[in-house]
C-alpha cells in the first residue's frame, strides 16, 4: 500500500526561526500567498508552530523560502526515502532523473518504501541524500533483511552472503569483505570459547548459549560500528 504519510515537521524550529527574523505568523502568511500563492491564514502558521496542524510538502517548501532556510531544517530527523528527499528539497522528478531511474518507477518506491535499484543507482542515491550507511537502510525498507543476511553469514560461511549485501548496501567489496570476515571470525571464536567452557566443566549451563545469541541480536550494530571504523 502506498506510503503518503506528512513531513516530520519540527514546530519548535519554524517558531524559532521566524522569531529569529523578526517576523509574527501574519507576515509569514503574507509571504506564503505573496511568493508562493498559497492561502494560508495566521491562524494556520501559529497552528504549525503550536503541532496542532502539519504543513504539506509544498507549504513546507514555501515555508522554508519564507523563513530563508533549508526544508531540512523545518524536519524533524528524517527516516524513510520521501522525508530525505524533502528535506534535501528535491522533488521526485529531479532525484529519480539524478540516480537513473523513470520517474514513475521511483515514485512507486518511494510510496512503497521499498528501494529496488541496482548498486550503482543505490550508491546515487546514498549520495544525493548524504545518507549515512543506517539512514540509506532505513529509509530503502531493509533493516530486516540486513539483519537476516548478517546472521547467516556469520553462522554459516559468510563469503556466500557478500554478493547480496553488495547489492543490499553501497559498501565498496572489498571493505565489505573484511567486516563479515571480522564478525564471522569474532562470532566463531565466541562460540568456540562456550565449547571448550563446558567440555571442561562436563555441562553446557544454563547460559552456555547466551554468548552466541546475545551476538546475533546485535549484529547490525556490530556490523555499523566496524564498516564505519570505530571498533
């Protein structure tokens, strides 16, 4: 089913900003009619600010021009491929021309949350986004399925699992290839260490296995923190 849900607006940030121009609600509604058309009354402005009412995409547009700021910056953190898309204040005709792909074909990824292009309009569109490597998963519908390829690969052999994690995320091969030979060694070694721990004590415990599934249930976390340098 399409996704048409509004824009995290961030209601304490368009109060501030216009505060910070000098400007009451009414000037903001003069502005929206007078440059950009639309009826929009003080009323509405205030309700805006107050986040009893959200603004549409094309009143956010022309309020961010309004307040002389970035779309960005009237958003609340951004999460799934439309709200980056505004927030970097680019229309759906323009991104999809920019990655590669039909317009209508990214339209309907965009509604359905479901991200289907190759690697090199993948890696496009992570740059046009400035998504980090959490954020382009996020927002392309596939934290899921990152988590249920990283699983496998570490319990079982990892090299069989690089060609569709190529495809999954836009990681340089190489870089990829050694984070799942890292987590698939740590995760091994893990689980050795647990063996040779209750073949020495004659038992397996009650928490023998607790090493190896505390390591699954935060392999995505392991995985962000090596493909981004910090463990």
């Amino acid at each position: 089913m399409p996704v048409h849900s509004s824009p995290p607006f961030n209601a304490p940030a368009a109060r501030r900003l216009r505060a910070a121009l000098g400007m009451a609600p009414g000037h903001v509604a003069y502005g929206l009619r007078a440059q950009y058309g639309l009826l929009v009354s003080p009323e509405t402005v205030m309700a805006w600010e107050r986040g009893e009412a959200t603004p549409d995409q094309s009143e956010l547009t022309a309020l961010a021009g309004v307040l002389w700021c970035a779309p960005g910056e009237l958003l609340a953190e951004p999460v799934t491929l439309r709200e980056h898309r505004i927030a970097r204040g680019l229309s759906a005709e323009e991104l999809a021309r920019r990655v590669g792909l039909e317009t209508g074909s990214y339209q309907k990824m965009e509604d359905t949350g479901r991200w289907k292009g190759n690697e090199r309009q993948s890696a496009a569109l992570a740059t046009l986004l400035q998504l980090t490597l959490p954020q382009f998963v996020a927002a392309t519908g596939k934290q899921d399925e990152l988590a249920e390829l990283l699983r496998s690969a570490v319990t079982t052999r990892w090299q069989a699992y690089l060609k569709p994690l190529t495809k999954l995320i836009p990681v340089p091969k190489a870089h990829l290839e050694w984070v799942l030979e890292r987590l698939h060694d740590d995760y091994q070694s893990r689980m050795m260490a647990t063996l040779s721990w209750a073949s020495g004590s004659g038992r397996g415990g009650p928490n023998s296995g607790d090493a190896g599934r505390d390591f699954l249930a935060e392999i995505v976390d392991r995985f962000w923190a090596l493909a981004w340098g910090t463990e």
